[in-house]
C-alpha cells in the first residue's frame, strides 16, 4: 500500500508516495547507487564527493520535468550567449571591440569564469539556450509517445519505498526510488535520458553499468512491501538527449534479474559485514597477474 509522504518518518518501513526527494536522499538507508561504491568497500564513504556532472543534472531536470510537472524546477538561470567585453579582454586591446561591446560568451574569459562562480554561490543551475530546449524536446516528446504518455499519465510517480532486510544476524534498511508505478500493469518503470538508445547501448547498460541491479533491487524492494499488488517485470525508458529524441522502451529480461538480485544479495551482505566491523577495507594487499582477455573484432 501506497502511503502518503506525511507519514513517513525516519527508519520506518513502507512505500511513500510524493515524498520531497531531497528528504529522500537525505534519509537513512542502502541505496543501489550507494551500492555501486562497494567496489572496493573503501571508496563508499567517499560517494557522495563527486560533482555532479552537466549531463547528470539535465538527467534530473527531465526526470522531474515528466514525472513531477506539478512541482516547482530547481532555481535555474539561462547562461547568456554573450557578454560585455572589459578593460583586460584580449580583443579590447588589441582594438577589435571597444569596452562594453557585446562579445560571445567565453568559458575561459574572467567575466564568464566570475558570473558561472556567482551562480553557482547562490545555488543556481546554469543552463544554455540549447540545453533548454533539448529538456522541452524531451519531455513533449515522451508526453506525445503513444505507448509511454498514456502510461505516465495514469502511473504514480517517484514512489519512495524503505525495507528492513535481513541479512543472517544484520539487518539493513534498504531504500529506493521508483519512477512509475503504473496503475493496473504488471510493471515498473524507470525513465534514463540517454545518448543513444540502440540496442546495443541498452545491452552495455544493463551488462556494466548497473542497470540490472537497479531493476532487481527496485522490483524486489516494491514487492517485499506490496505484496498485494506483486510485480514481475521492470521496463527502461530510454530518452535521447538530442534531437529528435527518440524513445526505446526495453523489457528488462528474467536472466538480467536474476544476476541483479545475486549481485545485489553479495553487496548487501559485504555493506552489513562493513558496518558491523566497521572496516571498509580496499584491494587484497596481494600481487595479481592480469592475463590477456579474448576480445571479439567481428
């Protein structure tokens, strides 16, 4: 049962649904993503240190473009396309524009350097002209599809879910974040934008970059809560960035599944073994040899 974000609170289990995601994110439980750092354990308390790239950011504001219209965007500003040239710009010395001329915008030029800080200290998210309009390309362009804009239509979006698992003597309270639930299917689905959306980029993300986890580890976590309204199968959307945005839906298999449920089972057990000691070690101290792989040139 789907429960309202107002009776959610700290290391309580259950599904929520409309829970702010900076509460989300912020609140106590293992994560898939936070999973993805156990490689070796002692890069997990490290995870949260990187920046967040540009292409990871517009990734969010489609997300929640398409699957939260009703709710606000971040503070966001429109990065000029150009700026007055100053006194110490190479083109005003050497006479080619006068003080206060409009020039293209720079990257490297102090003014543009100083103006991207400025924002950034007061927690802005800088966007070009042509970023804009690809995250409105993107969601008129899902909302238009004929089999997803009818599903996101009548799915109850990012629905937080918090699971207490047993883990032989530990106990881990796990979370995740589903972006659809679409109501009466069998399904759950999660929403990527992507570079490309052939068949050979969804087998590379589902094959190295952990979206086989994702979907074992969301579909078990609905289920282990909903058991009333069981789910066996997980679907990916997968947006392009650019124009025109095309849209692969891919049905994630019962093989991949399975392998994500055993990959997620051995993280799980490491993380619990990792509190319970306390120790996040990193590599074996030991020499290893790496042999040749066999690689496929066809």
């Amino acid at each position: 049962m789907i429960r309202p974000a107002s009776e959610w609170k700290p290391e309580i289990e259950g599904s929520f649904a409309n829970l702010p995601s900076e509460r989300y994110h912020a609140a106590p439980g293992f994560s898939h993503s936070a999973s993805m750092w156990l490689d070796p354990p002692a890069r997990f308390q490290y995870r949260n240190v990187e920046k967040p790239t540009q292409y990871m950011i517009l990734g969010t504001l489609a997300h929640a473009m398409a699957l939260e219209p009703d709710k606000p965007l971040p503070s966001v500003v429109m990065r000029p396309s150009q700026y007055p040239a100053p006194p110490d710009s190479s083109l005003v010395k050497t006479k080619k524009v006068a003080v206060g001329d409009l020039v293209d915008w720079n990257g490297n030029a102090n003014y543009c350097k100083k103006w991207m800080a400025d924002q950034e200290a007061a927690g802005l998210i800088v966007l070009t002209q042509v970023e804009m309009d690809e995250l409105d390309g993107m969601v008129r362009t899902v909302n238009a599809h004929d089999v997803v804009g009818p599903v996101l239509r009548n799915s109850i979006t990012e629905v937080s879910i918090f699971h207490a698992h047993v883990d032989g003597d530990d106990m881990v309270l796990r979370k995740c974040r589903i972006d659809a639930v679409p109501v009466g299917k069998n399904a759950l689905l999660d929403y990527k934008t992507v570079d490309e959306a052939s068949d050979d980029a969804a087998f590379k993300k589902l094959e190295y970059d952990g979206w086989d986890t994702q979907a074992a580890n969301n579909l078990d976590l609905w289920n282990y809560q909903n058991p009333e309204d069981y789910r066996d199968q997980f679907g990916y959307v997968m947006i392009e960035r650019k124009p025109p945005h095309i849209i692969k839906l891919i049905r994630v298999s019962q093989g991949y599944l399975e392998r994500g449920r055993q990959k997620m089972a051995e993280r799980i057990h490491v993380y619990a073994r990792c509190v319970r000691e306390n120790k996040w070690p990193g590599y074996p101290s030991e020499w290893v040899t790496i042999e040749p792989r066999r690689r496929n040139y066809a």
